[in-house]
C-alpha cells in the first residue's frame, strides 16, 4: 500500500512538472517591457558604464601622488669608511646610524594651469556622454524588442491560419478519399487537394521554425529559461484606427532634433573637442614640483632641511603638436555634427513617408472587411462540402482567401514596424 502511495505521489509530481514546462507565458507589450527591463543582460552590463562614468570623475578630481625618494644610503659599514668618516649622532639605538648616510627627499607636483581642473570637466562630459549613450543604447533596445515581437506575432497568426484552413482542407480530403474509393470523384480532383494540403503542411513547418527562431531570440533579450514559450496578446487589433496617423513631418523632424540621444551624443562631442583643446593648452605652462628635503652626513651640517623646487623648461616641446591636433579636432566635431543632422533629418522623412505607405494600405480595409472574408471563406467551405462548387472554385478561393489574410497580417506587422522606426527616429515614444 505505502508503495501504491509513493507511485501515485510520484506520478502527480511528474504530471505537475511536465505541465509546468508546456505552460505558456502569455505577455502584453507592456508587460513583456517591463520584463525587458528588469532582465536584459545587455542592458544591465551597459547601466554600469554610468558607475564607470563616475567613477572617472572620482578619478580626475584627486590630486597626484607625492613623490618619495631615499638615496646614498649605505646599509654596510667598512673599516675604512668608520676610521675615515666623521662620526654622526646615534640613530634609534646607541651604536646604529654613526656612519651611515641618508638623503630622502619630499616632492609634491602642482599644475600651474588648472589641467586637473580641465581633466575634471572633460570627465563630467564623458559622464554625460554615457546616459546618452545609454539612452541611444535603450531607445534602440525597445525598438528591436517590440518589431521581434510583431515579427513573432505574425508569424503566429500566420501559423494559425494554415492550421485552421489545412484542419478544414483535411477533413474534406478524408471525404473525397472515402468517396474515391467508392467511384463517385475523379482522381484529378482528389490529387489537386493532396497538393494542396502537402503544400500547407510544408508553409506550416516552415512558420513553426521560423516561430521557433524568434522565440528563442525573445528569450534571450528577456534573459527568460530556455524552455519558456511565449504568447504575445493584443499586439495586432483589427479595430485599430490607421487613420488616426496625422502627426506633421516638421514636427517630428524637429522633435528629433531635441530628442533623439544620438544628437546629444554628438553635441557632447563637440563639448568634449573644446575641453580637450583646453587641457592641451595647459600642457604649455610647466608643472612645479615643490620638494622638502633631509640630508645626513651628505655635506657641510650633519643634519640638514631644505625645500627645492623644479620645474621643466619648455624650450624644445611647448606642445604645439598637441594643441593644434586638439584644434582640428574641434573643426572635425563640427563638421560631422552638422552632417549628422541633415543625416537625422533624412532619417525622419524616409521612415515617415514608408509608415504613410502602409497606412495608406488600410484605408479601405476595416475590421467588418475582415470578419466578412472569414465569413465568406467558411460559406465557401460548406458550398464546397454540399458539392455546390466545383474543386477549382474551392482552390482557387482558398488560395485567395490565404493571400488576403497574409497581406493584412504582414501589412499590419510592417506598419507598426515603421511605426516603430519612426519613434526611434524621432526619439518619441508615444506617436
């Protein structure tokens, strides 16, 4: 009996945990978003270019390091040197350090013309230039996440789509072989309907791979385990109002202009070229180095303090190189900021003009067109059935009703994937 018991238990826990690994994770956009966000390793890893940031400006605000310098210190001590040298005071101990010679020397550098300070700016900018980046870096993250998932989920709507038809094209075959046997069809139109349901079942296979492709990508940006399957719902509506698209191309070009990360980066490149430039004319002026030094033994006192300075003589390298590499560059900066606006500008128009084109696909097709070609494809099934229609009637409305499906789940796709595009391209999130 107790036997019985743990088969049973045994049997329920398996039953539970094969149910849990067909189990599908169903998903919303904004949901799956959310998940995008908390999850994705890409993104995570470029978050922390931001902690890199800062910690450069941590970086550029410290001070150099003094220097520390012990010579002419003699660790052993001859016969010759204690009858010849003059005898010093006594160090730590009675008898240690009488003949023994030191020198240390102090030395802290200071830059006379603010290049610490100049370092300092240009890391401030470069920690602006890394939430830009990381900006640019998410609007183009989301941008790929959300056309994968309207790829996905028309391939899914496809796939569902010849699995209905070919269900229905299946059931009809049955009756046709049934009805061959027994004499009353002709083998034409029995081979014409093995064509066709051979033809679908390889369009099916070819969806599920491709299915299968995506959805492993999806689990991959969404960090999700390997064996998840993903549902995507309410991503295509058929009574979505295409119409309603009537935002102005000036305004979206200049919203681009304020908006998208990418301009900003290159605004602080340009920033970056000027504070470069400065800090380079600051290697023109010398640092001075500023020592505190002891001396035992070495010259004329036994125990001598003195400060130096030095400094270096900017006789042969005023750094003119530097400085007028660090110039050009400013000019460089420039020229590809200006460039990339008009590049910008292009951008929009393109993708603008390409979302009207798909926009102006749906202006004669509406939800009630659709819910009348699925009504009228099930009427042509059951004349087909009731021998009402000849098979080339059938096939060749089938393969039109097929066809019209495709193109508005592929036109559907391809318009919220420009619509996509076009955010991107603007830097706007809610068009």
């Amino acid at each position: 009996m107790d036997k019985l018991k743990y088969f049973l238990f045994l049997l329920f826990l398996s039953a539970n945990i094969f149910a849990q690994n067909i189990d599908t994770l169903h998903l919303d956009l904004p949901k799956a978003e959310k998940l995008l966000l908390e999850n994705n390793l890409s993104l995570l890893a470029e978050q922390l270019n931001l902690d890199k940031a800062e910690a450069e400006k941590i970086q550029a605000k410290v001070w150099p390091n003094p220097t520390l310098s012990i010579e002419e210190f003699n660790p052993y001590i001859t016969s010759y040197q204690k009858k010849h040298a003059d005898e010093q005071a006594s160090l730590f101990t009675e008898s240690f350090g009488r003949y023994r010679q030191v020198e240390v020397q102090l030395e802290q550098v200071f830059n006379l013309a603010g290049g610490r300070k100049k370092q300092k700016a240009i890391a401030e900018v470069s920690a602006e230039q890394a939430e830009a980046y990381l900006a640019d870096f998410l609007l183009n993250l989301k941008t790929e996440f959300r056309k994968t998932i309207h790829d996905f989920t028309y391939h899914q709507l496809y796939y569902q789509l010849l699995n209905q038809q070919r269900s229905s094209l299946k059931t009809i075959l049955i009756a046709y072989e049934n009805q061959y046997e027994k004499g009353n069809v002709n083998k034409m139109e029995l081979t014409r309907l093995r064509v066709s349901d051979m033809n679908l079942k390889d369009e099916i296979i070819d969806q599920k791979n491709t299915l299968s492709e995506l959805q492993a990508k999806l689990i991959i940006t969404l960090n999700l385990p390997e064996e998840t399957n993903l549902s995507f719902d309410s991503i295509f509506r058929e009574d979505y109002n295409y119409q309603e698209f009537d935002a102005e191309l000036l305004f979206l070009q200049e919203q681009a202009l304020l908006k998208r990360p990418d301009i900003q980066i290159s605004d602080l490149e340009k920033e970056i070229a000027e504070k470069e430039y400065d800090y380079e004319k600051s290697q023109r002026t010398p640092e001075l180095g500023v020592s505190v030094n002891y001396d035992r033994g070495g010259g004329i006192y036994p125990d001598y303090f003195g400060v130096g300075v030095s400094m270096d003589l900017p006789f042969f390298n005023p750094n003119k190189g530097n400085i007028k590499k660090a110039k050009i560059n400013i000019q460089q900066q420039d020229y590809l900021h200006q460039e990339h606006l008009v590049k910008v500008k292009t951008d929009v128009r393109k993708k603008y003009e390409r979302t009207q084109h798909f926009k102006d696909f749906f202006e004669n097709i509406d939800a009630k067109y659709i819910e009348n070609l699925d009504k009228t494809m099930n009427a042509y099934t059951e004349y087909f059935k009731n021998r009402n229609i000849n098979i080339t009637t059938y096939m060749d409305f089938l393969e039109a009703y097929i066809e019209s499906k495709e193109s508005i789940f592929d036109n559907q796709r391809e318009f919220l994937n420009a619509l996509e595009d076009l955010k991107s391209a603007t830097g706007l999130d809610n068009i």
